[in-house]
C-alpha cells in the first residue's frame, strides 16, 4: 500500500507516541510527550508522519535544524511497515525538509550495540563519524 508524507498536527501527537513506543524508540528518561510538542511549536524543527490510508500511521520521524546541522529523533516504523521502505521515505522527507532550509549536514545518533538500525542507515549511505557524543542533563532526570 503506498504511503503519503506530511507534517504532523497536535492532534497526531497520542498516535505518534504510540507508534514511537511501538518501534522500540522510548526511554524512561525521554519524554516524547514534550519532545513532540516542542517539535511542533519550535520554528525549526517539526514531526513527519507516513500515512498508508488505514486506521494506524505508518511510521513517523522528528526533525530539526539548529543553525549548524540537521537532527533526526525518533524515526520509527509500525512493526507491521518495516522493512517496506517506509524508514528510507520518512528519511528522504527529512533531507528534503532540511535542505528547504540551507542545511549543510544531517546527523543522528544510534546506539552503538544497535546492528540492524545502523545497516539501516548505512544502506542509505550514511556514514560513522569520527566522533563522540557526550551530554549532561539539565532537567535533574
């Protein structure tokens, strides 16, 4: 079944979600309740959604630019759509959003023990970088 692309609304926020913790993306310390509405709310970054014309989204994928580089969060595929080229649709929806904005670069993190999410992204032609990723929270979680 083909699939349709398009900026999700406040209203997509509870099946977004869902399907998010559907594919494994949640963590106690993440709170996709405000990732996503400030996703929303923020000029610069938005969710997208992958419809395929029934009851449940397909998949989804957050997307922001800082000023500097383009992030993904959240790209997530229902259990039942993987595997369709849903992932690769939602991602190319991304380049293309951020490109509309001058972004020189995209970039994500993936956990490194996460095999089949870095094939994934590898069959799409992304590449590990030679970096390290290193983070304090500010929010006492």
């Amino acid at each position: 079944m083909p699939i349709t692309l398009r900026e999700a609304t406040a209203e997509d926020r509870d099946p977004v979600i869902a399907l998010w913790r559907a594919a494994g993306l949640t963590r106690p310390w993440n709170d996709p309740e405000a990732d996503y509405r400030l996703a929303l709310e923020n000029p610069t970054s938005t969710v997208l959604v992958a419809e395929d014309g029934g009851d449940t989204l397909a998949g989804a994928v957050m997307v922001g630019f800082d000023g500097h580089r383009g992030w993904v969060y959240y790209l997530g595929v229902a259990p039942g759509r993987q595997q369709q080229g849903t992932g690769r649709s939602l991602m190319t929806a991304a380049e293309v959003w951020l490109q509309a904005r001058d972004c020189p670069k995209i970039m994500f993190m993936v956990r490194t023990d996460n095999l089949p999410t870095r094939a994934f992204y590898a069959a799409l032609g992304y590449e590990d970088q030679a970096v390290v990723t290193m983070g304090r929270r500010l929010d006492g979680r």
